[in-house]
C-alpha cells in the first residue's frame, strides 16, 4: 500500500487553531480536519476569512482533508429539518471552498430491516433529506459523508442503495463501530467504494458491563494493518483522520497515533 495519508481532527487537540497548525505538522500529518459547527462558522465566514485560513495551512504544507458538521439531530427527524438541511449545505459550500469535497455527520436512526415497517416515516424522511442534500452536494462539489457506528455496515448499505447513485459517501469509524458492538471488516465489506473519508479511531468492548470504550490508537480491537488491506482492495486513496475524543493528554496521544499510521 502507498504511504498513508494522514489527517488530524483539528478539535481533537483542544487548542486555538492556529496553535496545533505547526504541531500537526510536526507529527508528519497531510491533513486537517476543521469543525464547522463549533471551530468555524460557514455562513459567517468571509472571502477574505476562508483565504487566511488556506494561507495558514499553506505554511505548514497542510491540506483541509475533511468538514465536520455535527447538527444536534439527524435527518429522520421532522422538527427544523429544513433548518438542518440548509445549515448542512453551507457546509458542504464551505467545504468546497477549503478544498475538499467530505462533510461528515451522522445522518440519523437507520432502522434495521425488522424496524422498518414501524419506523417508515422516519425512513422516507431520512431518504429524501439525503436526496437532497445529494443533488445539491453534486452542483456544489462536496458530499455528505454519513458517519458509521450507531449500525451495522449492512443498514448504512441499505440506506446508500435507496439513495440516487452518487448522492453520499461513508466516513468509516473503526473505533465507533466496535464501541455500539458492530464490526469494522463487515463494514468495509459492506460499503467498500462508498467510503470516502476513514476516521483513525480505536475501541474495545467491556464486556461485563456491555458498553463500549474508546481507547488510543492500537490499544483497541480494531485491526487497522488489516482494515488497510481491505480497503487497498477498493482502492481507497483518502485520508486516515487521527481522532480522539476523550484523551487525557491530546497531543501526546495523537502524536502517538500518527507514529502507529506511520508504521503500518
């Protein structure tokens, strides 16, 4: 497999923008990840403010390789969706606009097949949302990147499959997947040409208590050497984004998980 491309989740530092820039490029990284929901606001972002922002990575070599977009509710629910579907598509504008062509968020409830009867007005309205936000994703040059973990590989593949060919992608989260107790090589499986963005996050299974638990990088039950040879399969050429979310020391830990990329 060629070198990896690798990406850090800006917001995963906790640190002021402009501050983790040279440390993130210091860990060997490609890439970026901005938030565009609590980091940088899209509608309030000026021609001017979005060229200082490609200026700043411009010094350090550095590439927007993914947006985030977290709305507080995903797109199978009815309340202000028009809200959440025009807010998502600044994102993706924005997006664009960095240079690159991922806005990820997790898009909803997506019922399994024995939920569907009872859950199918959520299921039509979660579908012509994605619908939407597909056709315009294709006249702006970015798309939806649906964020795996809260089902199974199989679910999110029934949802692309009712969705316009073209209309979303996959951000795959190996560590979110074995936290809700799903598996990451099904998923590749499963999805294999649709993922687009690939979050490099870790977990394990507690067992005795029945939950999940995110852990540093290599620590988990995720088998990345693994992972990567199943998606060299797909030809998979996009970024691995370094992501921590409950680090006791962030920049020690996502310089740590950068060197594990690095040694694949």
């Amino acid at each position: 497999m060629p070198d990896l491309n690798i990406g850090v989740q800006v917001a995963s530092l906790r640190m002021p923008f402009k501050k983790a820039l040279p440390k993130i490029a210091e860990m060997g990284a490609r890439g970026v990840e901005l938030d565009a929901r609590y980091m940088f606001n899209p509608r309030e972002m000026s021609d001017t403010a979005m060229r200082q922002i490609r200026k700043w990575l411009d010094d350090f070599n550095l590439k927007v390789c993914a947006v985030s977009f977290r709305t507080r509710r995903g797109y199978d629910v009815a309340d202000d969706l028009q809200s959440r579907i025009e807010a998502t598509k600044s994102a993706m504008r924005f997006a664009y606009a960095m240079g690159t062509n991922v806005v990820i968020n997790q898009v909803g409830q997506v019922p399994s097949e024995e939920e569907m009867e009872s859950e199918e007005g959520r299921w039509s309205t979660l579908v012509q949302a994605l619908t939407d936000l597909g056709n315009y994703g294709q006249r702006v040059g970015a798309w939806l990147a649906m964020e795996t973990g809260t089902e199974s590989g199989e679910d999110l593949a029934r949802l692309i499959q009712a969705l316009p060919e073209g209309s979303i992608s996959v951000n795959l989260d190996p560590g979110n997947l074995i936290i809700n107790g799903f598996s990451p090589d099904e998923a590749v499986q499963q999805l294999g040409h649709q993922i687009g963005h690939v979050h490099a996050k870790d977990g394990v299974r507690d067992l005795a208590q029945g939950r999940g638990l995110e852990v540093p990088l290599g620590r988990g039950t995720a088998d990345f050497p693994n992972l990567l040879a199943r998606l060299e399969e797909h030809n998979y050429r996009g970024y691995f984004t370094i992501e921590r979310e409950n680090a006791s020391d962030p920049l020690h830990e996502i310089s740590l998980a950068a060197q594990f990329l690095s040694n694949i």
